[in-house]
C-alpha cells in the first residue's frame, strides 16, 4: 500500500516531525511505501493547493495521513477539503490535535481515521485492513468516521522502543532541512516526561493511556528510552550519510531524567561522536555531577524551562512547582563546567500580572543565562492551561483560529494596556532582560525601555517593525567594544549574549 504523510508546518520554525519519520519506516519494514509533503515556507514549499494535488496525483496514494499540531488545523482543513474534492483516497489524521479533540476533528467530515496516540503499530494494522478489506473500526488507537458515524477505540499499551526501526530520514528531504538550519540535527532520545505541567500535552496523554489500558502509572512505561547503542548507531549513520552537520539537538522533553542512562550515555557518545550537542533538562533533575559529565561528553548547551519568574504563575497556572533558588542552582552549575545555557519563558499567561511580567524579567537579568527565547502562551487544546484560558474568558477565539504560531502575537484578551505591553515585549525582550542586569550597557536599555513603554498603540505599531533591525544596530556597536549585553539572534524570539556569536539554532 502506498501511504502519502502531509506535514503543514506553515510559517512556523523549520521542525523534523519525529512521528512522521517513526511511522514511515515501521510501515515500510511491514512492506508498504510511503511519501511526504513537508509543506513549510522556509523549505521551499508555502500554501498552493496546485501543486498539492499536483504532488498527491503524482504519488497516487491509497491512504492519506495528516500530522497536525493545533496551530497548524486551519491549514490542514483548507487542504484536507481540496483533496476530497479531487482525490478519492481516504484521509487520515493524527498528531497532538487530533489526540486532544478527537470527536471534534472527525464531526468536521474531513477525515475518515484518526489516530489518538502513538501510532507505529495502528497504522499497520489500518494500512493492512484496508490493503486486505478487512474491518477497520475495531482498531486499537484508530477513530472510524463512516456515514456519520463515528467508531471510538481505546489506545494500546505504549510500545516497546526497542521493536521501532531507526527513524526514516530519507523520508525527508533531509539534507535541504540541515544546511536550512545550519547543520543543527534534531534527534530524540527518549519518549515522555514525567512531570505534568498543564500547558503541556503529556498529562493528558498519561490520562488516555490510563483510562483505556487501566493501567497505573508506574506500570504504564510512559517514559520510555531508546537503547543508547541504537542512538550511536543512528548518530553514526547520519554523519556517513549527510553532509554540514555541526551540532545534534535531542529533543527529548526531559534529557536528564534517568541519571544512570545519563552517565552511560555521556560515557559512550564521548568515544563514538565528535559532534557537540544540546539537549533538555529541569533544574529539579540537575546538578554538578550531571553538568560535569555532559561537559565531558560535548554538551555545548543545556536548556531548561522556566516559563514564568513568578512563583504564583508556575504554582497555581503551570503547575511548575520549582523555586528560584533552584533555578539559580542549575544555571550556576552548568556556567560552572562552561555550558552554555538556554532559558525558556513564555508571556501573555493565563491571570499573569504586570508584576509578573517583570518578576521573568528580572529572574533573567539575575540568571544571566547563555540565551533565552520567549514565546507567547497558546492554549492548546485539551491541556488544562487551556481549560484555565478557556474558564477565565481570557480566549479571543477569532485569533485564536487564525495563528500559526506561538511567536506573533497573543490569542488571548488581557485588556488594551497589557495587550499592548505583551506586543512591547514580544519584539524587545532582550531590551527589558538587559535592563535589569549588572552589564555595563544595563542604563542604556533601561532609558530604551522606557522609551517603549511610553508610546501608545498607534505610535507603537509604527514602528514595531523596525525593532529588531534597530536591535542589531545597537547590538552591532556595543560587540565592537565588547561590552556584554543580549541582542536578537537566530530568529525573532531569542536573546543571545553577545560571548556566544557563533551562529546557531537554539
């Protein structure tokens, strides 16, 4: 059977959908072909419904298959609705949307399957039904939408990672999408997490897998590792086979949760690889002997999320319960054994406060970490952040169906005074970090701050767009004389310390 993948990543960063890549080599070791359309601007490929169907024809598929984040819906209705039109091959979706709303996405008549969960083992079995004509509405992990009606399964017990083929790269026009990044390779090696932080989708996918397996957590196997010997294996084999790749991204949630796996990994990726690499971890799950053995091993940045500076927000909207001073801890300890290292905040959340606002600030002015990037709160379908958005009326659902992302502007409706401090914030943020640090430049980005939070809406949005180019001006002049300070680099949503120029993603 031959199975066409259609990712919509639509101005949005260039991503490597994992699931994608997972699912396209299970399907073909059961001896079925697959394709992709990677529809992303950034490669090449923008929103045209020609040349869609113009690739699907070309392909001539037997099963269509989706993979969708919430951001990215409104693109795949648009071409999941050209393709019924002129394709009569069945339509599939799956990904984190179609997992939170899966009753939802299937009344819109678009789509015939839908996959709630992991998929590896569900769409064989789909794509072997349908190959076979067999019956397609009693598969485990799979939703059934035929003449109206909708057929509901339970999910499976998670699989076993060590029955998973390596990932599929070539799937992928993969070589376009390093030099595109720069060389920076995205890998995983784990699946899950083992906190429940409500902007996230993990506890919610913990709580399906629950309730249909009636398993508990720990016998869930949730937090799953891949074998350290089949991720040096596929390291290996990526350097053999593509060229410019400078730094390995694992993208894994929580890098450091099993200190063991940590340790034997570090131990043999040091002997095997000569590539730096970047990888997740928490501030409760890390310390000097963690940071010392990444080190070792080539760790060049450590990221850690800390979303909010305030207590309050992580506690009662995140559900983040970690305090400053172990935050300060962790980003000591990794300056320590010369990490670089990477901060995550968002803005715009749920009950957020101006004082809030400033409490992220000034947490990173005192962290002083390598780099961070801010994103504005999205409320994501069927997370509870969303359900505290959607209870506190705080959703304008006219945005909200319209982004494509969590980097432009808010969805959510504050109130024209801190609408319009979010919007500051989002296109001068390193401006406010810089302010309140000890670097020599700090006065000067306080009096441009001061500037920005003087200017009402119309003078603001006149010259919003000039911000960043102004940023590298001053940026530009303050390196010359090497004077410390965070200007925009790599993408509009990241602050980098002028130490660390070396051009990169994050």
């Amino acid at each position: 059977m031959r199975i066409l993948f259609i990712y919509p990543n639509l101005h949005a960063q260039i991503g490597f959908n994992y699931g994608v890549g997972y699912l396209s080599s299970f399907l073909k070791i059961h001896g079925h072909e697959t394709g992709l359309l990677n529809i992303n601007d950034k490669l090449g490929y923008d929103f045209d419904m020609e040349r869609i169907l113009m690739d699907v024809r070309e392909f001539d598929p037997d099963l269509i298959g989706f993979s969708v984040v919430t951001n990215q819906y409104s693109y795949t209705q648009r071409i999941a609705a050209g393709l019924r039109k002129f394709i009569s091959a069945p339509l599939a979706i799956g990904g984190v949307h179609a997992t939170m709303a899966p009753r939802k996405t299937l009344e819109s008549g678009l789509f015939d399957f839908l996959c709630v969960g992991e998929g590896e083992e569900a769409m064989i079995e789909l794509a072997d039904a349908l190959e076979n004509g067999g019956d397609v509405t009693r598969i485990r992990n799979i939703w059934v939408h035929d003449n109206g009606k909708i057929y509901s399964n339970p999910v499976r017990p998670f699989i076993s990672l060590e029955r998973i083929p390596p990932i599929d790269y070539t799937i992928f026009d993969f070589q376009k999408m390093i030099d595109a990044k720069d060389g920076w390779v995205g890998v995983m090696a784990s699946r899950g997490c083992p906190f429940r932080c409500n902007y996230c989708f993990n506890h919610r996918i913990v709580d399906i897998y629950r309730r249909d397996t009636g398993v508990n957590i720990r016998d869930l196997h949730y937090l799953r590792q891949y074998p350290i010997e089949m991720i040096i294996s596929d390291l290996k084999k990526l350097l053999a086979t593509y060229q410019h790749i400078r730094m390995f991204i694992f993208d894994d949630d929580l890098f450091t949760m099993n200190r063991d796996y940590v340790f034997e990994f570090c131990r043999q990726y040091k002997k095997s690889i000569d590539v730096p690499f970047v990888c997740n971890a928490h501030v409760r799950v890390f310390d000097e002997e963690i940071a010392r053995s990444l080190r070792e091993a080539g760790c060049a940045i450590v990221k850690f999320g800390l979303e909010s500076g305030s207590d309050g927000i992580r506690r009662k909207i995140l559900n983040r319960p970690m305090r400053n001073e172990d935050i300060i801890h962790a980003f000591k300890m990794a300056d320590r054994y010369g990490i670089h290292t990477s901060a995550f905040v968002m803005i715009g959340l749920p009950y957020e406060t101006v004082d809030d606002l400033r409490m992220t600030i000034k947490l990173l002015g005192a962290i002083k970490p390598g780099r961070f990037r801010w994103s504005i709160f999205f409320p994501f379908i069927g997370t509870k952040a969303y359900d505290i958005a959607k209870e506190g009326n705080f959703i304008d659902w006219e945005k909200m169906e319209r982004l494509t992302n969590f980097t432009d502007e808010s969805c959510l409706d504050f109130g024209e005074d801190q609408n319009l401090l979010i919007d500051k914030l989002s296109k001068t943020y390193p401006w406010f970090v810089n302010a309140e640090t000890d670097f020599p430049s700090a006065k000067m980005y306080e009096r441009l701050t001061r500037l920005v939070l003087a200017m009402d809406r119309k003078s603001w949005d006149k010259v919003k767009h000039e911000m960043r180019d102004l940023d590298a001006k001053i940026a530009d002049s303050l390196q010359m004389s090497k004077t410390p300070h965070y200007s925009i680099r790599f993408n509009p949503f990241m602050g980098v310390r002028n130490d660390w120029l070396e051009r990169g993603e994050d």
